[in-house]
C-alpha cells in the first residue's frame, strides 16, 4: 500500500478520534486469528482502531507495523496502546482520502 501523507493522516485521525477499538492483541501477539479479524474489519470498516494489551509480547509500534504489513494496511496513527489502521476498499469505497 502506497504510504499516507501528511493530509490524509490528518484526516483518518479524525475520522478515527470516535472509533472504539474493534480489536485487542493479547498475550499471544500478533496470531493468525488476529491477522484474519482485522482483514475482516478492514473489507467491512476501511478504517479500524486497534488496542494492544499490557500482556502483548509485541511492543505497540512493531504490532502497528506487523499488523499493517500482514493486511496490506497503511498505520494512520500509533497513540498510546491504541493504532489506527486504514485499508481501501476495493469494491464501493466508503472514505475518500484528500490529495
């Protein structure tokens, strides 16, 4: 996936302020269940918060990376122990990113 610009992380981090996180990575880390859930949110949301938990083995800046790169996804923002990840939807798009 391309990489974000500054305007369109703006953007998502907006849009993504409200959102509650619709997945946790636990004490087994980055699984392929996880992989699959956010898969499953990311064709259904375009754009998903995700929380790591205190347990997590992975720190929350490498399972940003890890989980964006087994999705295909481009990290929006990493605050605290929460991510924002964003993936266009390839058939009917919901969310038009600025240029």
């Amino acid at each position: 996936m391309a990489e974000l610009t500054g305007k369109q992380r703006r953007y998502l981090r907006a849009l993504g302020h409200h959102l509650e996180p619709v997945l946790r990575i636990g004490h087994e880390g980055l699984s392929e269940a996880v992989v699959a859930q956010a898969n499953a949110e990311l064709e259904a949301h375009e754009l998903i918060k995700v929380k790591v938990g205190e347990s997590s083995p992975v720190a929350r800046h490498d399972a940003a990376a890890g989980l964006a790169d087994a999705t295909s996804a481009s990290v929006a923002q990493v605050l605290g122990r929460t991510f924002l990840l964003y993936r266009r939807r390839a058939r009917d798009p919901q969310l038009a990113l600025p240029a």
